[in-house]
C-alpha cells in the first residue's frame, strides 16, 4: 500500500476546526507525551526537527527549515513536512504537509481552550496580529463563536486592512487599547518583546489567548494582566523554562508557581469559577500536538479516501 502524501488545500478541505479540538483533547486522555527539539545551523539558516511520541498514538517528527533569505527570491522563508508512524510497529504511515499541521495545530490548541474558559455568550473577538497566523484564528473562532464579529488590530494598518479586505465579519481598528476594552475574547498572535496589551485594560469576564511568544525574551502581555488573570497552559513542560510570557513573571516573583493552574493534561480543570473571571491562556505549541494534529489529518483523509 503506497504511503499517502497529503498536501495543504487537499488535507484542508477533510478538516473541521471543532472536530480538531475534540481530538486534541481525546489526545490528552492518553499517557504523557515524551517530546525532543533539535536544532542545526548553517550561519543564519536553521533546521528544527521536533518529536514526539504518545503511547497508543504513534509517533510524529516535523522538521522545519527557516532560510531568512528566501523571501527576496520570493520563496517562503519556513518550509518542512511531517512523517507520521505507526503507534504498533513503527512504520510509516503518512507525509503530512508543514504549513497545514501548523496551521491547524497552532489555531486548535487555542480553540481548545476558548471553548472551556470563554464565557459562551462572547459576541466581540479582537485579533492583535494580521498575519497568517491572524486569519487562521478567525476561521477558528468563527467555527465555535459564529454569532461573533471580530476587529482587527496590526502595528501597520496596511496589512491589517489586507487582511480585512479578504475575511468577513472584521472591522479594522487603530486604538488597541480600546478595542482590549470592548473585546469579550483578545487572541493576540504577534512578535512582540515588550507587552502590548496591558492588564489596567482588562475587564471582567474577557478571555486573553496568547500565541505569538515563543522565545524566553518575548511577551504580549505585562504583569499585571498575568497577575489578574486565571492562568493556563496548554504544557507545564513547553511553556514553563521557555517562554517570556511565563517565564518573566516566575523568575521576578511577579507569580508563583501554583498561579498556573492547570496545562491540558488537567483538562476539566480549565473552567471558569465566575462569568466575571479573567481567563488567560498561553499556546506554547509542542511537538505533541503536532502529533495529535495530524493523527486527526491523516484519520480524515483516510475517512473521505
């Protein structure tokens, strides 16, 4: 039997955003994911191969290559596919395209935790970021919030508005601090080293979805949005030691360890105690999801074969 190669718009088209989260938290219920990074470099060029394995799921090993040069030959500057193994033998059962795998992967993990932590009745969803990463959170969040409507904020107007002119439903705006205000859920997907939104901003009730951090040096937020809010992770082990937005306040003593409440694998902790609470998530991805991600692709292409 050949091994199925599944590209991004066709792998995309067997997809749902709601399916994906049901299986990232069945995901969950099986033993902990054991997980590896590696990195090699070539002066500024970089190969990141990301593993993992989950016992009565398989094992997955994504590996992407960042050449910062390739935009000025108009290549993308990320590439890398993902090979999928057997959980019983180990062989190989499928290719799965990067870009797809991140894609779903990144939105799903924070899908996940909106559909437990916001507040149902959430109307006003703001996008800090107009990235691709922006659009995937709006087809997201329009699958589990579709009554909402979304405004839309980017450090360049002109890229937001491109953005806006492609997606429907979404209002660009210029003040982010009142658009914090207004918004029931802030999902916030930028570069960001210093925090943008700030926690004398937030009101009770909201539910701040972090995604752009991933690196020691860099926050979205500030102190006092992590101290006021109720804070959980997707991984203690992903976020914890690597991640700015988490990792800053510990080591200043700004929040103690138990201010974490809960990481996916205490699931039916992520609730809310009150309507009015301040919830806040921190998508710090991992290997592991990329697993349960494209076990949940290849399942659908399989299904619709």
């Amino acid at each position: 039997m050949s091994i199925p190669i599944i590209p991004f718009t066709e792998g995309e088209a067997n997809l749902d955003w709601i399916g994906l989260t049901d299986a990232l938290a069945s995901g969950h219920t099986l033993p902990k994911a054991e997980i590896g990074d590696t990195f090699l470099y070539r002066g500024k060029d970089t190969l990141l191969s990301r593993a993992a394995w989950i016992d009565g799921l398989g094992i997955a090993v994504k590996s992407a290559t960042i050449f910062p040069d390739n935009p000025a030959k108009d290549m993308p500057m990320v590439n890398g596919g993902l090979n999928l193994y057997a959980d019983g033998d180990g062989t190989l059962e499928a290719i799965v395209d990067f870009h797809l795998v991140t894609k779903w992967k990144t939105a799903g993990d924070s899908l996940l935790a909106a559909r437990r932590l916001a507040r149902p009745d959430s109307r006003n969803i703001l996008i800090v970021g107009a990235g691709n990463q922006g659009r995937a959170l709006h087809a997201a969040y329009s699958a589990a919030f579709p009554d909402a409507t979304f405004t839309l904020w980017n450090r360049s107007p002109a890229n937001a508005e491109k953005m806006a002119g492609e997606l429907p439903n979404i209002t660009v705006v210029q003040d982010l601090e009142t658009a914090v205000t207004e918004a029931d859920i802030i999902t916030s997907a930028t570069m960001s080293t210093d925090p943008l939104i700030k926690g004398a901003w937030l009101r009770p009730g909201q539910h701040l979805d972090l995604i752009g951090a991933y690196r020691p040096d860099m926050r979205e937020v500030d102190d006092e949005a992590i101290q006021r809010a109720r804070v959980f992770v997707d991984s203690f082990d992903t976020t914890i030691g690597h991640i700015g937005e988490i990792n800053i306040p510990l080591e200043a003593g700004t929040i103690s360890r138990d201010h974490l409440i809960a990481d996916y694998y205490q699931l039916d902790a992520f609730k809310r105690q009150s309507a009015d609470d301040i919830t806040l998530f921190k998508n710090g991805g991992g290997a592991h999801l990329d697993l349960m991600t494209s076990r949940y692709i290849l399942d659908r292409w399989t299904a619709q074969a």
